[in-house]
C-alpha cells in the first residue's frame, strides 16, 4: 500500500514535472520567436539610421553592415564584402590602431572613440570615431562586435589644412630675415620665437632658453636696458588697440660685440582687467644700416658745412620754386629763409633776364646740352640789383630731378672791367693822338725837305715822301 502512495505520488510530480516542461518550451518558442523578430526589427532600424554600423567576428572578418556603411565605403554590392576581413579596409597608418584595439574590444567587451583611418572603395581617405561592443555566445565566448561610427573626415581634413598651414607659417617665420617673438611681460621672457634669433645673437636655442627671463638683462646694452626700463616698459600700458611701439638698442652678440636691433612691438594679449601680458614683436638686425647711417650723417655734416661755409650762394629748383638754400644764398635775398622757401626762381631775377633764365632753365629739364655757365642780374628782396655769374646743373633731389644753381658776385669784376675798359679807351684814344702828331711831324719834315730841294740844297730830315708814303697807304 505504501509504494503504489509513493508511486502515485511519483506519477503525480512527474506529470507535473512535464507540463512544466512542456511550458517552458512553449515560451522559450515564443522567445526565440520574439528574439528573431526584435532582431529582424533592429536589423531594419540599422539599415535605416544615417550612422555606418558593421559587425565583424572574433577574427576580424565581416558579419554584418548596414546601408549607410555602404554608402560611406562607396560600395554597392553588400555579399562581395561579407566574410572579407577588415584590415582589407584599413589605412596602413591605422593596422597598428586595429591590432591594439581589436584585442581590447573582444577581452573587455566594448570599446569608444578609437580613431581610424579607412579607405573607401575609390580610394579617399574615410576618418571615422569607433565605438564598439562585443556580443557573447551562452558559453561566454565572443560572438560578434556592434559597431557605429562617426565620420571625421571633414575635421581631419581641416585638422591636416590648419596642420599644413602652420607648418608654412613655422617655415615663413624661420625664413624671414627678422626675428618675430612673442614675449611675456609677466614671465619675462619669449614664449615663442623663430629660429632668426640664433643666426642674429649667436646663440643656440639651447643657450637662449637658459637665459630664461633674464635674456633682455643680460644681453641689452646698459644704458638702453635703463631706457627699455623707463620709457618702453611703460609705453606697453599706454599702447592702443593695433599700435605699435618702436625702439632702437643694442644687444650683445655671442662673439662680444654689441649689434644694433630694430623691434617693433604690439600688444598681443590683456589680461581680464586690460593689462597686457604679452607682445608680439618683430625684431630687425639694423647694424650695418646704423653704421651706414652714421657715416652718411657724418658725411653730410661735412658737406653741410661746406655748403654753409661756401663764399657762392647755393640753391636747389625744383618745380620752378627754391626748395634750398644755404647761408650765402639766404644774405644775398636779404630776408628770412622762410619767405625764400616755395619762392619761383623768376621772382629773384631782374624783368630784362627773366626770359633768358627761364629759357635756359627748361632747356637744361628737357636734357639739351647748353653752356652751364653764364651771367645775369639777381634782384634781391630789397629790389637792389647784383650782377651774378650763374653755374647750373641737374641734379636728383629727393627722387625727382632738380637744378642745382650756384651764384657767385661779380660786382666787383664788373667794377674791375669797367675800370680796365675806360682804361683801355683812354689808352686808344691817346694812340690816335700820338699817330696823328707823328702825322703831322712827317708832314711838316716832308714840306722841308721839298722847299730845301727847290732852293738846290740837299734834304734835312730823313722821311719818306708823299710818294712813298701814298704807296705805303696802298700797300
């Protein structure tokens, strides 16, 4: 009696047992069936979304990808590539980025924002942002990845433009002859420099670095750091929006000596309150300029001197108007050197040489050869007339051609000749006197001779007669 209970019981939780089962098939059916349809249904929204998905196999190969993944790849025909491997895909420059990758995602299950490099089936270059996770087998195995990505194509490509042009920039910078930095007034020192610095100061970079913000100190010359310190320092603080400040000094070369620089500085960044922190400064090496510059002034100050000190007046025309003038000019005019300036020449000549001047003025313009040097008559600002000796010439001034005019006094000369021309007048005159007196001496000895002859006597004075002396005129 005791085992058909217990058989019955048996019998009992075994029926049980199986429709339990039977249940469990049943909904495990209608899971499965609901896992291919959700399935179905998210292969459907993948092959609508506008974001490239794929999904690759534990090695690498490729399960699945959808319609915009095509697209993207340039690619129409979905079998051909389906079981292909990725790396078939890959940029070169990016297999190293898929070998380090690829391992992670399979051992940690996901993976995010891992750049690539693809190429598309034309060739173009495809950058895209990876973000991948993996899916498992019941037993725990990988099945396979699901990955989206994002396209950076277009960053990349101004990544790379702005990359190139700074590059061109860096290249431009280091070639130019002049030194262009950018220095921190807080740091005290460059933050950015090209390379010009090193062939202008000698220095290596190395060496300019450890100067660190004691370069302008150490290097500037004593008595213009002073000035750096008082007077340029401060105009930073006063300096407007796209102005410059422009200072001169000297700065000591490797070798000793000092070199003349040129900076001009602009402010390139203010703080909060509108203070500057840092200037933008282009810098050129003008010692040979100084140098020639320094000559020049010290040639023209001789010059200027001797053109000061000259006993001639010494102007410069152009455009028919005294641009210059030196001292003697200035006292022959007999008035300021203001009034002078921007006068027209004509205004210094008498009416009667007006034509003559101008004349020989525009002829020497147009490039005819005509005698340089020649009389006239200067009229002062007094009216007073001074008889000049006028020496012309062109001459470049100020880029434009001009007449250089000397003027020398010869009213003395004038004086002088006058005097020798009366002189030689009397002289002329007393000749003729003394001629016609010997005229009539011949005369008078000739009518002697002719009555001493008449009378039978012999002649008294040796003179020609009036015969010879008729063929003498003819001759």
């Amino acid at each position: 009696m005791a085992d058909l209970n217990q058989l019955e019981k048996e019998n009992k939780f075994l029926s049980e047992r199986i429709k339990h089962l039977e249940e469990e098939i049943k909904n495990k059916d209608l899971i499965e069936k609901n896992l291919k349809k959700n399935e179905s249904f998210y292969k459907f929204l993948l092959n609508q979304i506008s974001i490239p998905y794929e999904s690759l196999d534990p090695q690498g190969r490729i399960v699945e990808v959808n319609k915009a993944w095509l697209e993207a790849m340039g690619i129409d025909d979905k079998k051909s590539i389906i079981g292909k491997s990725i790396t078939e895909y890959v940029h070169p420059d990016s297999l190293k980025v898929l070998e380090d990758n690829f391992p992670k995602l399979l051992k940690n299950g996901f993976v995010k924002n891992v750049e690539f490099h693809l190429l598309k089936k034309n060739g173009e270059d495809y950058y895209i942002l990876n973000n991948g996770i993996l899916d498992y087998k019941p037993n725990g195995e990988p099945n396979q990845t699901y990955c989206l990505f994002h396209d950076i194509t277009d960053i990349k490509k101004k990544e790379k433009q702005l990359y190139d042009e700074l590059e061109l920039s860096k290249k431009l910078l280091n070639s130019t002859p002049n030194t262009i930095y950018i220095y921190d007034l807080v740091q005290k020192k460059n933050i950015s420099i090209n390379k010009r610095i090193n062939d202008i100061l000698g220095y290596s970079e190395k060496e300019v670095e450890e100067f660190g913000d004691k370069i302008i100190q150490q290097l500037m010359h004593p008595d213009d750091f002073k000035h750096y310190i008082e007077y340029i320092i401060p105009e930073y603080y006063k300096l407007k929006k796209d102005k410059f400040v422009e200072h001169k000094y000297r700065m000591r070369h490797k070798s000793g000596s000092y070199i003349w620089l040129l900076s001009k500085e602009s402010i390139f960044k203010y703080d909060k309150d509108g203070n500057p922190l840092q200037v933008f400064g282009i810098t050129e090496d003008v010692t040979e300029k100084t140098i020639i510059e320094k000559k020049l002034i010290e040639s023209e100050t001789k010059y200027r001197n001797l053109v000061e000190r000259a006993n001639d007046g010494i102007c410069i025309i152009q455009d028919r108007k005294i641009v210059f003038a030196n001292t003697k000019f200035i006292n022959f005019w007999g008035d300021s050197k203001e009034k002078l300036i921007g006068l027209e020449f004509t205004k210094l000549l008498s009416e009667d040489e007006v034509d003559k001047v101008d004349e020989s003025y525009k002829r020497r313009l147009a490039g005819e050869e005509i005698p340089p040097i020649y009389e006239s008559v200067f009229k002062s600002s007094k009216g007073e007339l001074i008889d000049i000796e006028i020496n012309a010439g062109i001459i470049e001034f100020m880029g434009r051609d001009a007449n250089l005019v000397l003027i020398h006094d010869i009213r003395n000369r004038k004086i002088a000749e006058k005097k020798i021309k009366e002189q030689l007048e009397d002289l002329i005159r007393s000749n003729k006197l003394m001629v016609s007196r010997e005229h009539k001496m011949i005369e008078l000895k000739q009518e002697i001779n002719e009555l001493r002859l008449m009378l039978g006597k012999q002649k008294k004075y040796n003179a020609p007669d009036k015969s010879q002396e008729y063929k003498n005129d003819m001759l």
